[in-house]
C-alpha cells in the first residue's frame, strides 16, 4: 500500500480533533457562566429600610394599607407590581430598589400593575 504525502495531510485526527473541540467547548461554556450575573435569592438581601433616601423618594411603605400617598390605589401592593419579583415569602427583590427586599404587603409610587 503506497501513501504520498497528500493523501496523508488530507486524513483529519478526528480523536485528536475532537478531543480538542470538547475541551474548547468546556473552557468556553466555564467563562460564560463566570460572566453571567449572579441573581440573588431575596431571603438573602438585606430588607429595605422605609427610612432609606430611595425608599422615601418613592414614598415605599412596608404596608399598603397604611398608606396616605394620594396616588395609591386599594388593593396595590408589591406583590402585584410588574418590578416585584419576589417569590412566596414576605419579602421579594424588587426592580426599583436593586440589593434590597421589599415587602410583599408593600408599596410606593413607583407601583406599576403586572399585566
């Protein structure tokens, strides 16, 4: 069986190949998921304080009921705001106020309803 040079370059290593796609692909998909953002649990965040700048330029109150904030409306509260994105607990993160949790029983003026 006689083989010349170019029948010899044209044959592909296909363990080696693959070997080094598998490899790549592994070390690509491992940078991915360090890039990702980390979402935090809410029962992980720090509460938001009522007493907090953003918290009182948003008029948020940990209870909707009490509320005297002339643009709320019964029955609004952080639970069914389109920024809530709290689970079933009391507490859930909110868009509006980043690295904290918001009353579920909550609401401010940022209050937008879900649709």
């Amino acid at each position: 069986m006689k083989h010349d040079a170019k029948s010899v370059l044209a044959k592909p290593h296909t363990s080696r190949r693959r070997f080094v796609a598998a490899v790549s692909a592994v070390l690509g998909a491992a940078s991915i998921i360090n890039l990702l953002p980390r979402k935090a649990r809410a029962d992980e965040l720090p509460h938001l304080s009522p007493n907090d700048p953003t918290a009182q330029a948003l008029s948020y109150t940990e209870d909707a009921s009490a509320t005297t904030a002339a643009t709320h409306a019964p029955g609004s509260t952080c639970t069914n705001c389109n920024f809530f994105r709290g689970g079933s607990g009391a507490f859930g993160a909110c868009q509006l106020f980043q690295g904290k949790a918001v009353s579920g029983k909550g609401w401010c003026s940022g209050y937008a309803k879900k649709s």
